[in-house]
C-alpha cells in the first residue's frame, strides 16, 4: 500500500469552496440591492427634473406673447422656478433656458448599503429634462 502525500489529500476543498461561493453570493446580493435603490434614485431624480423643466417652461414673457404672439420663456422667472422646485426637493442641478426651451440636470447620489464592504460608498445619478412652453389656449 502506498501511502496518501499530503499535497494529493482533498481535505479542506469543500471548506474553501463553501468560502468562495459564499463571498460570490454575497456580493451578488450586494450588487443587487445598491443596483435597485440607485435605479429608485434615477427615478426620482428623473422625476424631479422633469417637474422643475415644466415649472420653468409655465414662465412666459408675456410682454412677448401679448405684442407680437410668439410664445417664448421668461429666462430669469424660469430660473427661479425650476431652482425653487429643485430646492423643495433637495436637490441641486443647473437650469438652461434657451427660446421656449427649459432644460434641467440633476445630479446627486445613493449611498450604498452592503457594497460599502468592497470600498464603494455611494452611487452618481444624473438625470436631465426638457421642457417646452406652448402657448396658452
């Protein structure tokens, strides 16, 4: 009978195998769920970009519209509106207005939950809007 060396034994493989898929599976769920709480970041970044573009887009140069009937934006009304509406959402971002176009980014973030333990502390999301102003019936 010859005997067992130790560099052929298996003890131990099911042990560093458990160990590996272990960390695998963690991680999965980790990407998992910062994933779906940024996606719900994106979503209410979107949101909110889209409601401060149509805050500002409602700001008509009036004086504009009543002497020669073209519909175009007020630039400075349409900025505070759209940085108001941003304001109450606790958020920050850069307004654009350009003719009857109001345009809006916003930028902010979604700390992370469990990918913290791989050195990733928060999630960029960006989202950006556009409004049109139409003129009034």
């Amino acid at each position: 009978m010859t005997p067992v060396r130790w560099w052929r034994r298996d003890d131990g493989q099911t042990t560093a195998f458990t160990l590996i898929m272990g960390i695998a599976v963690l991680a999965l769920v980790a990407l998992v769920l910062d994933a779906g709480l940024a996606i719900g970041t994106k979503v209410d970044a979107v949101a909110s970009a889209q409601a401060a573009a149509r805050a500002g887009a409602r700001e008509l140069d009036l004086t504009t519209l009543r002497v020669n009937g073209a519909v175009r934006v007020d630039p400075v009304k349409a900025r505070a509106a759209a940085q108001d509406w941003l304001s109450r959402a606790e958020l920050t971002g850069t307004v654009t207005v350009a003719g009857d176009q109001v345009t809006v980014s916003v930028a902010t973030s979604q700390p992370t939950q469990l990918l913290t333990l791989i050195g990733i502390d928060a999630i960029a999301v960006h989202a950006t809007a556009t409004a049109q102003a139409v003129s009034p019936p």
